[in-house]
C-alpha cells in the first residue's frame, strides 16, 4: 500500500469514533430516566384550627415531657420519696371537717314537760301612769335662788376589793315651787322632766326640818 492510502484510512477511522460517540450519546440521553420534578404547594394560611391543633400538640409535648422525667427519675429518687413518705402520712391523718348533718349528735337531757300550763302573770301596774320614779334623800345646803334647792346626797358603799366604807356625796339641783326648804333640812326629791339647765329634779317633801 503506498503512502497516501494509509494516511486516507486513518483519517476515516478518525471521522468514525467522533460519529459513534454521538450516535451513542442521544441513545444514552433517551435511556436515561427523567428525574420527577417536586411540585411546590404553597403554604396554607394560619386558620383558628391550625392554630388550636398547634396548641393541643404544645399542651401534648408539656405534659409528655414530665412524665419521662418522673419514668426516668424513679429508680435514683427512690430516697426522696421515702423522705417524703412521713409527711403524706401526716396528711392523710387529717380528717376532713363533716358538715353539721353528719356529725355525731351529742346526747341532750330530756326535760319533762309539765303537765298543767302555768298562767302568766303579769307585774302589778305602776302607781303613777308614767311608771315609778328614782328618789333621793339628802340635805338642803342651798336655797339662794328663787324656786331651787340644792340638796346634797351622801351614799356610803363597800369596796368590792378592799371591803372598806367608801362615802361619796352628790349635789342635785331641784325645784321649790313654794320656797319651803331651807338650809339643813332633810328632804327627798323625786326625778321629773328638764326644768331648766341644771334642775332634773323636783322637791317631794320635807322629812326633817333644821334645828
């Protein structure tokens, strides 16, 4: 073979690989499967239900979470809770206050009834319509003025305490209608309706007259 004729089959052997490459290329192209495009779906809006549901999981999740701590915690606590023991017994020794129907009824002493109703019986009317009045007796150690006196009241009482006489004196003003009293007597006056400032009391009579 001459020079020219080899170089001629080189060039073709050379035109044909590049051929086969692309022909193999798009058979490859086809065979290959085509990769599944992930369609997006847009997040739905947060509705009320949404919202709820999210809660009950949060509540779930709390609530889970406790309980795993408590499992987990059981077998090295076991002296907390032995510790803990006497003062839930302490506890469960109360009892709880009943209300007043169940409770024990105390035994109450039975009365006899009598047989006959006694009448009632009324006090006896005062003398006077408007009823039994205080009085006083004393002695007169003024009558200056014009229609009054001025009467002194000793009372003598024992101390409650220290069981000696105590004397105390009181001085009341009363009215004179007739100028009557003088100074020293022993009278006795009987309470009566304001007359005036002072004179809550009125002259009843003269017991004794001064010497």
């Amino acid at each position: 073979m001459t020079d020219e004729e080899t170089q001629n089959e080189a060039t073709e052997d050379v035109v044909e690989e590049p051929l086969a490459e692309a022909e193999t290329e798009p058979m490859a192209a086809e065979a290959a499967p085509e990769a599944p495009v992930e369609e997006t779906t847009p997040d739905p809006e947060p509705g009320p239900d949404l919202e709820v549901a999210a809660e009950a999981e949060q509540t779930e999740e709390a609530a889970a979470e406790p309980a795993a701590e408590e499992a987990a915690g059981a077998a090295p606590g076991e002296s907390s809770a032995a510790e803990d023991a006497p003062t839930s017994a302490s506890a469960k020794r109360k009892r709880k206050r009943l209300p007043r129907s169940l409770r024990p009824q105390r035994t109450k002493t039975k009365r006899e009834k009598p047989a006959e109703r006694k009448p009632i019986t009324r006090l006896p009317k005062p003398e006077h319509a408007r009823g039994r009045r205080q009085e006083r007796q004393g002695t007169v150690v003024s009558a200056s003025a014009d229609k009054t006196i001025v009467v002194r009241v000793e009372v003598a009482k024992v101390h409650p305490r220290y069981k000696k006489v105590v004397r105390r004196s009181s001085r009341f003003h009363a009215h004179d209608e007739q100028n009557q009293a003088k100074v020293g007597d022993v009278v006795r006056i009987v309470e009566t309706r304001p007359l005036s400032r002072m004179k809550r009391w009125r002259l009843q009579e003269i017991v004794q007259a001064a010497k």
